[in-house]
C-alpha cells in the first residue's frame, strides 16, 4: 500500500454482534468522509463487515481500527482488524473461494479481498491474525 497518513480514525473492541454494527457505521460514516462512490463505500462496508465477523468468530474477538487516509491528492479509509485467536493454518486454502471452516458460503476472506484496493493479511498459527483493507475515492 502506499504511504499513508493518518487524519481521523477510531479503535475499537470486536467482542459481540453489537460492535460488529459499530464497525460497519464507522467504516461507512469515514467512507461518506472520503466521498467513496455509493457502491465503493456499499463494498468497503461489506468487506469490513465480513472481517469484523471473521474477527468476532474466528479469532475470538479482537479490535478494529479504522481511519481516514490521504495519500498525495488521495483520501481513503483504511482499517485494520486483528486478533490473538488460533490463526489460520492454511492461508492459501482460506483464501480460495467456497472453502468454509464454518457453515458459511465461503466468501469472507476471498470476497473481502476482492471488494477493496488494498487486502493484506498477516497470520501465525496460535498467535493470531491481522487483515488491512483500504479503498481509495476516484
């Protein structure tokens, strides 16, 4: 990703569902901020939406960070999601399309990664994991 600098942003914990709403507001409201088209921010949404769920089940709960960038001319949002949980063993396998360790459809992390500019993802096997998405307004 390029360099960014922060300019307004807010952490919080991913404990229940009611947090999960709380990052999606966030997400939306810093994406309004940004003037994200409506589709851009109805897909950045959706994929923080996914993460912070991934982060809730998966991970056991954990935090999200998410915050306005600017980058030259650009402005965007950036958030990033992290936790201590069991981490992800096989991270080629959880990043193919349909492949669930839940009953899920299997979209989450690969879906997450194709709606946004920017998907990183760091994870160690009983340390937990980190996924850094960000879109940026055209």
């Amino acid at each position: 990703m390029t360099t960014t600098s922060p300019t307004t942003g807010t952490r919080q914990p991913v404990r229940d569902d009611s947090d999960v709403v709380r990052v999606r507001q966030a997400v939306r409201r810093l994406a309004q901020q940004a003037r994200l088209s409506l589709v851009d921010q109805t897909k950045l949404v959706t994929a923080a939406s996914e993460l912070a769920r991934n982060t809730l089940v998966h991970g056991g709960g954990g935090e999200a960070e998410v915050e306005l960038v600017t980058s030259g001319l650009r402005t965007g949002v950036r958030a990033v999601f992290s936790d201590q949980g069991p981490g992800i063993a096989d991270l080629d396998l959880a990043l193919t399309d349909g492949w669930t360790s839940g009953g899920g459809l299997g979209l989450g992390l690969s879906g997450s990664r194709r709606l946004v500019e920017h998907f990183a993802i760091d994870t160690t096997p009983g340390v937990g994991t980190r996924v850094e998405i960000a879109a940026w307004a055209r």
